[in-house]
C-alpha cells in the first residue's frame, strides 16, 4: 500500500497483516471484528503484551447478526489476555498501528461479501498527528499510548489535555456469556446464504390466496340418525340423503361468483411454480395485486351484508321443509324417541312439531355464526435459500415468467456465494 495514498482500501486480509507487523502498539475500534484481525492480534499480544492492544467494538449480538464481527474473533482476543471495550452504536472504524492511522468503513457481511479489490476505495489515511489524536479521544488506555509514543513534550502535552469521547467499557464475563449464549441458541444466518437469497427477494414472493367460509352452497349437515330412521323417499330434490345441502347449489346465496373473480385474480397476477414450491407474485406488480385485493374486500364485504339478510330466512326455511316432509311419518308412526318423553302413549301434532325441531336444533347452524367465517386470507412469504437450491427451481420460475431476465439473476445468485 503506498504509504501517500489518501484514499485505500483495507480488507480484513489486509488489516491482520499490518497488524501481524506491529512493533509497538495496536489500537482498533469499529463496530466488531472478524476473524483474520483478531487471530493476528491475539498473535502480537503474545509478543508486545496484551496491554499494547486496544479494542473498541459495539459488543452486542445484533451487531454480530449483521456480519459486522464474530464473537469467536472475540474469545480468542479474550484468551490472549486483550480486554476487548464495548462501545455501544460505534459504526465507523480505527486502525492505527505504531502510530500509523486510517479510518475506514467495515463491511456488513449480511449485506455484502468483503471486497478483496484495492480499487474499492473504503478508508483514510491519517496524518500521525490525525492518528494520535483520533487515538486519544477513543479511551483512556488508547490515550497513555498515544501519550507514551508522542516524541516531544508538547506533543505529549496536547494529546493528554485531549478528551476522551467515545463511551467504552470493558466487557465482562456476565455480558460476554449472555451474547454467546444467545448466539448459540439462535445463531446467526451464514451470510454467504442470506446475500444469496436477497438476489431474488428483490423479483419475486410467494402468496396464497384463499376465500373461506363463504362457499355456503357447500355447506352439508348431518341428519341426526333419529330422524333418518324414520324412512322416506328423496322428495327434497335429491337435497336429503344421510346428509342435507345447506341451500341449493343455484341459489342466489351462492358465493360462485366470488369464487370465479378470486380465481381471476389468482390467474392474472399469480403464477404457479409447481406444487412442491406454490405460487408466486412478481414483487413489481404486487402493488397491482394488493389493489384488486382491496376490491375483492369490499365485494365480500357487500355479499356478507346480502347473506346476513336472507340466510337466515333461507335457513328456516329449509329447516321446516325437513319439519314438513317427516312430521305425517312421525304422525302416522311416532318413533319410541318421542313416545318416551310423552305423558300419554300418542304424540299431538304438536309434540311431532317440536320433537322434530329440537333433533334438528343441534344440526343447523344460525346465519350469524356461519358470516363470521367468511373470509379472505393473504399470506405472502419470502423465498428461502432451500426453495432456491431446488433443482426445478429456475426452470420453474423461467417457465412462469418467460419475459424476465433470470439468467442474469441466477448468475449474481451464483457469483455471491462463498468464493472459498
């Protein structure tokens, strides 16, 4: 690296081996660090002293979830006697080794994988006055080495009347084990994955659509058996068997229209993949989709408000068609059920009435009941890195989408995957 550069770029790689060179002291701060820095710190304390080592990081685990440090970096800088500070929200990061300082930008390896490229310009040279000083304003110990290495007594003067800025402290083993373990239990998503994933999360989503509970011509109920032991013949229009349609299929109540525009909906703006992976929405559309949904809402809404008025009369009636066709059966042979819960041996017609009505209380449902169930449910989800590595997965979405580039998509899905 040439040493008169203003701009640069530092790696980890890079970082570990200008550390690795250290003959005095070294001071990092940023908000974690990887591996390769802190093998080669842990390396140096051995040498200088682990006193000769400072580090800042904002320890907490949602900083490590973001790919910005390992908290394995921190056990082995932990073991080689370095007291590792936690600077809580600290995002930008310093580097001074022997006194020669940068200020640089760490990379999120959730977001993206480090660059190894010199031309991808992410730090600062600092003059040593400019390193000393940005040394000094981390922590008091960072300070006495500051001080320690200044080489004149004004220089040492100015750098000890500095003050110290960032908020630091040292982390014990409490919190050290509360992150670990939290690490441990749910631990952080590999980020050579996650970058993957986001390739096509940008394209596409996963959404089921389903109407429920507004299918009533669907509906059938359960003949109590006390009433279908009584006989009869199927006069109801084919309706009674060991079970009763609710309401006619080709009645007004029926929910087939809606059913038919949900379908549309489904046919325009959906695709399918295939069972094993569903359906999917392109994401550049979904404000498209999310628009006809609101619009299906509203028709539910205004068949609902129809249903709430007529379904109950409809219910009653279809109710007194049963009451109707058995009650000269119940007459004419009054079933030993009613005959034991009678005072005299010989049922009334209205003890017929009423036995008939309370077998088929249980069995019909009121209309109010049946209008809380209508409903339309939208779920969407996001892909996931197994749903990418199916190996119909890119044929699939090809097929679904012939108009969208996904060579090119699957290329960069490809190319940001672990290069090792």
């Amino acid at each position: 690296m040439n040493n008169y550069t203003l701009f640069c770029h530092l790696s980890s790689t890079r970082i570990a081996e200008m550390i690795r060179n250290a003959k005095h002291s070294v001071c990092y701060a940023g908000p974690g660090i990887q591996a390769e820095p802190a093998d080669s710190m842990a390396t140096v304390a051995r040498r200088l002293g682990p006193e000769m080592i400072t580090v800042c990081v904002d320890f907490d685990e949602r900083v490590m979830r973001m790919g910005y440090g390992d908290i394995d970096a921190m056990k082995r800088l932990r073991e080689a006697g370095v007291i590792v500070n936690h600077s809580p929200g600290l995002r930008s990061a310093l580097l001074t080794v022997d006194g020669v300082g940068y200020i640089f930008t760490p990379t999120a390896l959730y977001l993206e994988a480090e660059s190894e490229n010199e031309a991808a310009l992410n730090a600062l040279r600092l003059f040593p006055e400019q390193a000393a000083e940005a040394q000094a304003r981390l922590s008091p110990v960072a300070k006495e080495i500051a001080v320690a290495m200044a080489t004149t007594s004004e220089e040492k003067r100015r750098i000890a009347e500095l003050p110290v800025e960032v908020e630091s402290i040292q982390v014990k083993n409490e919190k050290f084990n509360h992150v670990d373990d939290n690490l441990k239990t749910a631990p952080p998503v590999k980020f050579d994955i996650a970058r993957q994933v986001r390739v096509f999360q940008p394209y596409i989503q996963y959404v089921e659509l389903s109407l429920s509970g507004a299918a009533i011509q669907r509906h059938r109920l359960t003949i109590p058996p006390s009433i279908l032991k009584l006989g009869g013949n199927t006069d109801l229009e084919g309706r009674l068997r060991t079970t009763f349609e609710l309401i006619e299929k080709n009645s007004k109540l029926s929910s087939k229209s809606l059913e038919n525009l949900l379908n549309e909906i489904r046919k325009n703006f959906t695709r399918s993949l295939g069972k094993v992976h569903g359906r999917v929405v392109l994401k550049s559309v979904k404000s498209h989709l999310n628009k006809r949904i609101e619009e299906f809402r509203e028709k539910l809404d205004a068949y609902k408000k129809n249903v709430k008025e007529k379904l109950q009369e409809h219910l009653d009636s279809s109710r007194q068609q049963i009451v109707d066709y058995y009650f000269p059966i119940v007459v004419e042979t009054p079933p030993d059920a009613l005959i034991g819960q009678l005072l005299s041996g010989k049922p009334s017609d209205e003890d017929a009435k009423q036995w008939l009505n309370f077998e088929l209380e249980g069995c019909f449902p009121e209309a109010e009941s049946l209008i809380k169930e209508m409903k339309l449910e939208v779920r969407f989800k996001d892909v996931t890195f197994e749903t990418l590595n199916q190996e119909d997965f890119l044929s699939s979405i090809k097929k679904a989408f012939p108009k969208v580039d996904w060579d090119k998509a699957y290329r960069e899905y490809k190319a940001v995957g672990e290069a090792k």
